[in-house]
C-alpha cells in the first residue's frame, strides 16, 4: 500500500535553555491552536500559518523565543 501524506507548513519554535517563562509561552501558544480548532478549522489547513502569525508574533515579543516556519 502506498500513502501519499500532503505537505504542510508547522511553526518551529525555540526557546533559550532554562528559560524562566517557557510553560506560560507554551500555554499561550497552546491557547491559539485551541481557538483556531473552535471554528472547526484544522492545524494542518493551508492558512494555518498566515491566519496566526501576527498572534505568534506578539507573543514572541512577550516571552522571547525565536520561531521559524518549516515545511514537512
């Protein structure tokens, strides 16, 4: 059998070691995906990234960690 997986687009995001905050940023970063799937929309849909990149990137300003965006 052969299966043909699409390819998407995921945030990778980073965090310094020992970083004081990281599981606060992880529940708020958490929360988006969370909202996102309230409207029934899917983490894996071809807007994921443009629809929650300006919310990533605030909470970059507030937890500093750095993030890119990787196609798997």
């Amino acid at each position: 059998m052969k299966v043909i997986l699409p390819k998407h687009r995921e945030f990778l995001i980073r965090f310094e070691d020992g970083y004081a905050q990281e599981a606060e940023a992880w529940e708020a970063l958490n929360q988006i995906v969370k909202d996102y799937s309230v409207d029934g929309k899917s983490v894996y849909s071809e807007t994921f990234i443009e629809d929650n990149e300006d919310k990533v990137k605030a909470l970059q300003e507030k937890y500093e960690f750095t993030y890119e965006i990787i196609e798997k």
